[in-house]
C-alpha cells in the first residue's frame, strides 16, 4: 500500500467511526430501540453517510479523491 492509499484508508476510518459514535448515542438516547438494534442502525446510518476516500494513479502521479452525498462530484482532496 502506498502513503496515499493508506492515508485514504485512515480518513474513511476515522470519518466512519466519529459519525458511528455520534448516532450509537443519539439513537440511544432519543429513540425506544434497545440491544443489536442500536450499533446495528447506527452502523447503517454511518456507511450511508460517511464519505468514500480513494487514492488514484493518474498521469501527474498519486492523488487522493473524495466522493460524498453532500458534495456534488467527485473532489481532488491532494
């Protein structure tokens, strides 16, 4: 793996695990849902809308993208 590639791979683990955490206790908190159900629908909602990092082999060399819902597109992020 190259230094880009692992880059992206920390940036959507991070992304992930902070939107994961906040819903696991939002949904604790504000809705009836009890046991699997909580990390279960908070794993859902956090691969739905956690953005997507991708490092890309282009001709002027590695660069690192991001795709997300609430961005139009695909962004050069470096």
């Amino acid at each position: 793996m190259t230094k880009l590639q692992v880059r992206a791979f920390l940036y959507q683990l991070g992304c992930f695990a902070i939107l994961f955490i906040g819903f696991r206790f939002l949904i604790d908190k504000y809705t009836a849902l009890q046991g699997l159900w909580i990390p279960l629908t908070a794993f859902v909602i956090g691969t739905i809308l956690s953005p997507m990092f991708q490092a890309v082999k282009t001709k002027d060399g590695e660069k690192l993208f991001i795709k997300w819902i609430f961005l139009r597109g695909v962004k050069e992020i470096k």
